[in-house]
C-alpha cells in the first residue's frame, strides 16, 4: 500500500489523534443527549444531579409522543417497501437494460441527493396543496420515497453489478422463463443489497425532519417533528429520550446492516 | 437426402456495420462433438449464442431435427449449456443447482432427487448435494455446471470455453471427463475453444472459425493433413510459414522459389494462384528432419541455427533461412545431433514430400 499506517512513524500518533477528535465530535452530541434523558434535572443541567427514568414514563405515558412514534415507524415501513421495489426495477432497467440514456436517466434518478431538501419541501408543498396531500400518509410516504430512493437505487444496483448476468441466462437455458430467473436466482443472488437498502430506505424516513415539518399537519406527525415542535415549546428532557430512542433505533439498524455486509463477504 | 440432426442455415449476424458471422453453414450429426475453433472475435461464440437464442440471427435459420428452433424463446429450447464464467446460483446447494431445471419443469420430489443423484455421480462429484457452490474449486463449479446441464438430457450441450479459467493441469483432467461423459451419454455436444490442444483432444468434427466465416470442418488429422486454407495451417499445429514466389503451376501443385533463387518443388498448392504471385510454404515441425549433409534438391533448404532449447522430451532448435524467415525443427531426445548443434552451425531442414503445402497469399 502506497500509504502504510505501520510505516507512518510519528505521523501515526498524529493521525490517531486526529481520528479520536473527529469521533468524539461526531458522537459526543449523542452522548450528551443520551446523559440528559437519564438526568434527574428539569433544566437539561450537565452533568446531571442525579439518575431517573421518569422522562421516559412521561415519553410512554403521553399518547402524542406513542403515536407520533407509531407515525414514524408506519411511514418508515411504508417507504421501505416502495423504495425497494422501485428501486429494484429501476435498477433492473440501469443495470441489465440497453437502451439510450441510461447514464441520463441513473443522474436524473439520484438528483434528490445533491438538491437541497428545503427546495424538494417547498416544491412538494406547493404541488400537494393542490393534490391535497399535505398532512396525510401518502403525501408523508411520497415525500420520504423521493429521499430514500437514490440510496435503494445506489445499493441494489451496485448489488447487480457484481452479479453476473450469466447466471442469469444459465437459468433461463436451465428452463426458467426470464421472470421466474430473476425471480428465483438473481433475486436471492442480490439479496444483501436488498435488504441494505431495505434498511437504509427505513432510517432515511425515520431520520428525515426537513419534509416531515412541511407535510405534518396537527393530527398526523411523525417523532422528528414531534420532537421539533415540542422543542420550540418548552425544553422538556422528555425530548432527549425521545431522541434517544431515535438514536437507539438507528444504531441497531446500523449494526444490522454491518452484519449482512459482512455476512455477505464471508 | 436425410435431415441432418442439427443444421445451422446461413447463419449471419450484424451489429451495424460490424458482421460477426457471416453465412456459416454446418451441419451436425446426432450424438458427435462438434468444437468451434478460432481466435477471439472470430463469431464461434455468436454462433453459440444464437443457437441458445440469447441472440437472434440477422439472417439463416437453426433448425433441430428439420424443425426451425429460432421462434422458441431460450428456456423453451431445450438446450443444455456450460459457460465460460462459473454461473452455479450462489444461494443454492450443490444439489439444488442441480434440481433446478427439474424444479422449473415441476418434477416430481422422487424423481428430482434419483435424477439428480445420477447427474452427480455422472460428474463424480456423487455425495455433494449439500456442498455451497463457493466451498468448491473452480473445476469442481464446472463439473456441477455440466450436470446441471445435462440432468434434464438436453438434446444438445453447448459448451462456451468451460475450462478457460482453469489452469492446465485440472483442464486436461476435466477434458478427459468431457470425453468419458459424452460417450456414456451420447448427447450432441457444440463446444467453442480457442485452443487447439484441447479441440484435438476432444472433438469428432472441428470448425475452424476466422473473421466470422468457417474456413473449414473436418476431422483433427484432416485438418492437420490437409488445411484448406492459411488460417488452417496457421492455426492447428505449430508450422513454420517460408515466403516465396510461385514459380511454375502444374495441376494443383506447385514450385515455389525463394529470394536467392532457391526453389521447392512439386508441393500441393492450396487456392487459387498465378505464376510470380506470393505464396507461403508451410512445413510441420515433426516432419522436418535437421541435417549436417544437404538433402534432395528441391525437398530441403540450408539454414543457421538461432537458439536450442531443451524441452524435456525434444530439443527445439530454432532456425533461419538465409532469407531471413524463422522455423523450429523438433530433435527428439536422443537425437545424435540434439547435444551438438550450436548456436550459428549451418544445417539443412529436409522434408518428406507431403508434409509441405503451398498456399497462395491473400
């Protein structure tokens, strides 16, 4: 390797030094957050004065903060699902296909990366006015799949790639019509991208607050807004645990994904 | 006439202005092994490829016992086929990659699991149903690929270079297990190869593909003995190529002279030639015999040893015609002259009279 840690000499301390500063700035808001919702103070005093769980029987007592959370995870689901299958078929299409303007057509699809969110969120606000979309599932659902797509789109077709089209056509000549092919080989051939994207598809809705404020009505919100709304109220440690749990939730899909990759490389 | 078993018609296929095949025309008899045979790009794997329908033809038909098969789509064939890459399904058992074409055919369980037994044994790969396909080497892949492809008995096995990743050793020995399966099944098998060797070893009939055309079918000694064209001679054995003018035609034979006025004479002239027009002379290393003393005249050419080397069974002895052109001529071991010749000695090549053949340049 052209750049050997091990050779590195001092360098080596410096670097480490470096990687330490930038995970601690990347976790300690987390940390602190995750402190705050177990401390006893009122006041989001840190350190805290003392230890208690009553934030989080207030977060489960209270029916808003249950159902905004229940928002989340069915919109989360919801999304999951459509952006794996799309993304799965429009992948199909960039990968396998042979048409014009595939290339066009791949950059046309991961736009929604590279836009800023607002701009998507006002765009979609004004056109769901119309639709009368705004504050309900769909209008959260459609909102959410423009963001999560690019990433199901990125991973299933990186998943293609890898997979030789060969195998493919060796069962279709094995008899399978080219549907039933893809269906039982490539399908479970490229079943690690899928269910990374499956996931990451889940957490880019579960995470995404920017739409969410524009979509939410009183009635329908999911917890990021929940917790941005009660944040501009009234500074509650009860946001901390939820926040929390949001953060909990993330970092076991996080280390379920890591798994399946890993899975997928042994 | 009786309908041959399997007639590629015509065959021609285009890709705009690129033709990759061009009329190729054969026929193959029920049961024989047929190789394809040519350098990369030469259209023997197009026309692999268009017999498993993953092409279409611009023009020509393929038809299977008298009956057009070009309107069946590919998984309706019928056909078996091994591939170049290692295609087993991943996610699969060894046994479940077998069952698979019985499976989309919606055979019993009984039946699947007898029939996949007997593809297993078949291959000699007998007890390793439960085995994963990336647990196993890369000639064991092919062996479970050919039972796959043989388990549901295909009329036809296409075969495009199975065994082009496998290194020589385990290439030879899964030839051999090519050749003992295709005679305990008699199944028709068309298998693409750019290398001789293994054309030789295994096939009845070979095809000689060159720039989208068959130059020419035959049999590996009727190819070897008689090459129709250049690119025959060129391409099956190690030959040496002198070249030369023709100097006087005679009924399909020819004399041929070389630059210093040296001339050959009375060798078979392949295709059509005038007198003064290029030509090559084309001898076989293993008829050639390397000489202290000067041979007839007219059947041997004086030459400067290049470079000896020492091959195990034989020593290769590379040489130069005093025109400039290269030849090898084989000394087996033991040869009284194979640990005296030197570097810069001046020998004489001589020939027996029909391992020389002339062909006109193009």
């Amino acid at each position: 390797m052209l750049l050997d840690f091990d050779k590195l000499g001092a360098w080596k301390w410096a670097l480490s030094a470096i990687c330490a500063v930038m995970a601690l700035f990347l976790l300690l808001p987390i940390l602190f957050i995750v402190a705050l919702s177990f401390g006893s103070s009122r006041w989001l005093i840190f350190p805290p004065p003392g230890w208690t769980l009553k934030w989080y029987e207030e977060l489960f007592a209270d029916p808003r903060w249950i159902g905004a959370a229940l928002t989340s995870a069915k919109i989360g689901v919801i999304v999951m699902v459509f952006s794996v299958a799309l993304g799965l078929l429009a992948s199909l299409a960039l990968v396998r296909g042979t048409f014009r303007g595939r290339a066009v057509l791949r950059a046309f699809f991961l736009t929604p990366m590279v836009l800023p969110v607002v701009i998507v969120a006002v765009a979609l606000y004004a056109a769901f006015l119309r639709l009368g979309l705004n504050g309900t599932l769909p209008g959260f659902v459609i909102a959410h799949l423009i963001v999560a797509l690019p990433f199901a789109i990125i991973t299933i077709s990186g998943a293609l790639e890898t997979f030789d089209p060969s195998i493919e056509d060796a069962a279709i000549l094995c008899g399978a019509s080219p549907w039933e092919a893809r269906l039982r080989v490539t399908l479970p051939g490229i079943r690690h991208g899928l269910f990374s994207a499956a996931i990451f598809s889940f957490l880019i809705s579960w995470d995404e607050v920017v739409l969410a404020i524009f979509m939410a009505s009183p009635s329908l919100q999911t917890l990021p807004v929940k917790v941005w709304t009660t944040l501009r109220q009234d500074l509650t440690p009860v946001i901390a645990a939820a926040s929390t749990l949001l953060v909990a939730l993330t970092v076991i899909l996080m280390i379920v994904a890591a798994l399946i990759r890993k899975g997928k490389s042994e | 006439m009786t309908t041959p078993f399997l007639h590629i018609n015509g065959i021609r296929k285009t890709y705009g202005d690129v033709v990759a095949t061009d009329h190729v025309e054969l026929s193959i008899a029920e049961g024989e092994f047929m190789t394809f045979l040519g350098p990369s790009g030469s259209g023997k794997s197009t026309t692999l490829y268009i017999l498993a329908g993953f092409q279409d033809p611009t023009a020509g038909d393929i038809k299977l016992r008298g009956q057009s098969i070009l309107r069946t789509p590919s998984h309706k064939r019928n056909i078996g086929m091994v591939f170049q890459r290692y295609t087993l399904f991943p996610h699969l058992s060894v046994g479940e990659n077998v069952a698979f074409p019985l499976r989309v055919r919606r055979m019993g369980q009984a039946e699947v699991a007898a029939k996949v037994k007997r593809a297993l044994s078949l291959v000699r790969l007998d007890g390793f149903e439960d085995r994963m396909p990336a647990k196993m080497s890369g000639g064991q892949q092919q062996r479970v690929a050919l039972a796959r492809a043989l388990v549901y008995d295909p009329p036809v096995l296409l075969m495009d270079e199975p065994l082009s990743a496998l290194d020589k050793k385990l290439r030879e020995e899964i030839q051999f297990e090519i050749r003992r399966i295709h005679q305990e099944t008699g199944v028709t098998i068309l298998y693409v190869t750019h290398d001789q060797e293994e054309a030789l070893r295994l096939s009845d009939r070979i095809a000689i593909f060159n720039r989208g055309k068959i130059e020419q079918v035959g049999t590996g000694p009727e190819l070897y003995a008689n090459p129709a064209t250049h690119f025959v001679a060129d391409f099956i054995g190690d030959s040496a190529f002198l070249s030369g003018r023709l100097a006087t035609l005679q009924g399909g034979r020819a004399a041929i002279r070389f630059e210093g006025g040296q001339q050959i004479v009375d060798v078979p002239l392949h295709g059509a030639g005038q007198e003064g027009q290029a030509a090559d002379l084309m001898l076989r290393p293993e008829r050639m015999e390397l000489t202290p003393e000067a041979g007839p005249a007219g059947a041997s050419l004086p030459v400067t040893v290049q470079d000896i080397t020492f091959l195990g069974n034989c020593t290769s002895v590379a040489a130069r015609t005093d025109w400039g052109d290269a030849l090898t001529v084989r000394l087996n071991f033991g040869h009284p002259l194979a640990g005296r010749v030197a570097r810069g000695d001046r020998l004489n090549v001589r020939w027996s009279p029909e391992a020389a053949h002339a062909f006109v340049r193009s």
